[in-house]
C-alpha cells in the first residue's frame, strides 16, 4: 500500500479530523479531562463506601453470620395453622394494588390530556401542571401511606390511596408525553371532517395511545403488588402487616412462608401482565 499522506493538504487533513475524529483519536486536553473525571468519580465512590461502613469487614462479617442463623430459623417454611389469614392478607394486597392502579389510571387520562402541549399549549398552565405531577410522585408510596394512615386510620383504604396518588402523578406525566408524540394526521382528518376539539382528542389521538396507556397502566399494577406488600408494614393493611408482625415476634418459620407466597404471587401477575402487554403491543404494531 502506498502511503500518499503527505499528499493531503493541511485543510484536507482538517476536514477529515473534523469528519472522523474517532480515527484521529482524542486530543491530549480531552484524554486529561476524561482522566480527572473518573479520577474524581472513583474517589467519590470510595468515599461513600468508605462513610457507609462498607471497609468495616468484621462488621460485614458478624452481619452474614447472623443471616445465616435467621436463614436457618426460617427453614422449612411453616404456615402453623394461618394459611386462610396468610391467604386473605395476599388477596387484600392484590385487592390495594388492582384499585389503586385503577384510581390512578382513570385520574391520569384527563390529566395527561391537560399537561399534553399539542392539546394545552398554555406554558404557564403547562409548566404549572407539570409540577404538579413531580410533586405527586417525587413522594414516595410508603410516605404516603403514613400520610394516609394518619387520615383515614390502618387499613388497606390508606394504601389504596397511597399507591392512587403517587402513581396518578407518574402516569399523568407518561400520558402526556404519549400524547404529546402522536401523529398529526388522524386529528387533522378528524378535524378536517369538522370535528371539534373534544371529538379530535376522542377520535384522533386516544386511539393511538390508549394501548401504550394500557400498557403503562398494567406495569404499574405488577410493580404496584410488590409496592403494596411494603405498604402494609406501615399499617396500611395486606399482607405486609402479617409478614411485619411475624418478624417483630421473631416467628421466622411463618415469615419465611409468607414470602415465599409473595414471591409466587408476584410471580404470577408479572407473567400475566407481561403477557397482556405484549398483545396489547402486537395489537397497536398490527393496526398500524
């Protein structure tokens, strides 16, 4: 091969630094950047490893042992006579989760519709919204659900509530940026056909994401039935006040029982909705 480099012009070389930079490699500022950054990124880590205790290997040490002494106690499982009480407390989780996604779904629709900029493109209104939502969900489920708990008293109504407001905020926000991607096209035929704008959000853009609203609706209940488990050791009702009351009386053996009915549970409606979503999904690709 016949090396013709020192035929290019300083511009030519230039403008092929400048089109392929990658096969010129980084420049010796941007190396000594790149450097620092993770110099510093590394010793940052270290630091918050350092400051949380994880350099305390006696520590960690005496912590696994223990595990494996309440590992021990929980091994078999044994429901000892609760299994109906166990039952219903999973039925009540599933029940916390079912509704509180539903609350939030039918909330988040109209709300979605209002924070879309193609629907309301009002900034103040907007932005106002917008802030709204992060507000909702920038709270989490279990502080909620204390909130909630002081309200309404123990219960599963408080966790009801809890997961219907802190996921009516995250889905308004994920309807509306749906919303904000649909395609023109249908709402201009609808609009062209002298629909009005109620009849343009209704016939021409709930159509095209009411399936990826449906989706999002249906993942949330899966993550929300593992949420509402944790919701009833705050007293929220389910089957986490069981589970919480076994560990406190150091019951490992009905503890580990109940886990293992929550891990089947979950297992369950994650494989159930994972298999709605995707029709759901081969659904939309097909009509498109």
């Amino acid at each position: 091969m016949i090396d013709r480099s020192d035929s290019l012009s300083a511009a030519e070389i230039a403008h092929l630094r400048h089109r392929y930079p990658r096969a010129f490699g980084h420049a010796p500022k941007d190396r000594a950047i790149t450097l620092l950054a993770w110099t510093v990124f590394g010793l940052v880590v270290v630091a918050c490893l350092w400051r949380l205790g994880f350099f305390a290997f006696d520590t960690i040490a005496n912590g696994f042992a223990k595990l494996g002494d309440v590992l021990g106690f929980m091994l078999p499982p044994a429901h000892n006579g609760w299994l109906w009480e166990f039952t219903y407390g999973i039925l009540e989780t599933l029940g916390m989760a079912f509704l509180g996604t539903l609350l939030a779904f039918l909330a988040a629709i109209p709300l979605g519709f209002l924070g879309a900029r193609n629907v309301i493109p009002q900034f103040l209104f907007h932005f106002g919204l917008r802030r709204i939502f992060d507000g909702l969900r920038g709270i989490d489920q279990l502080i909620w659900a204390l909130i909630f708990v002081g309200v309404v008293g123990l219960g599963p109504f408080a966790g009801i509530l809890a997961i219907a407001v802190s996921d009516t905020g995250t889905l308004a926000k994920l309807f509306a940026e749906a919303i904000e991607n649909a395609n023109r096209r249908p709402v201009d035929g609808v609009k062209a056909a002298g629909a009005g704008q109620l009849q343009e959000m209704r016939f021409g853009i709930l159509p095209q994401v009411l399936p990826v609203m449906l989706s999002q609706a249906l993942y949330y209940f899966e993550s929300n039935t593992r949420s509402a488990t944790i919701l009833g050791v705050v007293g929220a009702g389910g089957i986490g006040l069981q589970l919480s009351d076994r560990i406190r009386a150091n019951n490992w053996d009905e503890a580990c029982f109940i886990i293992v009915m929550i891990l089947i549970t979950v297992s369950i409606i994650d494989t159930l909705s994972k298999e709605v979503r995707l029709r759901l999904i081969e659904d939309r690709a097909v009509r498109v």
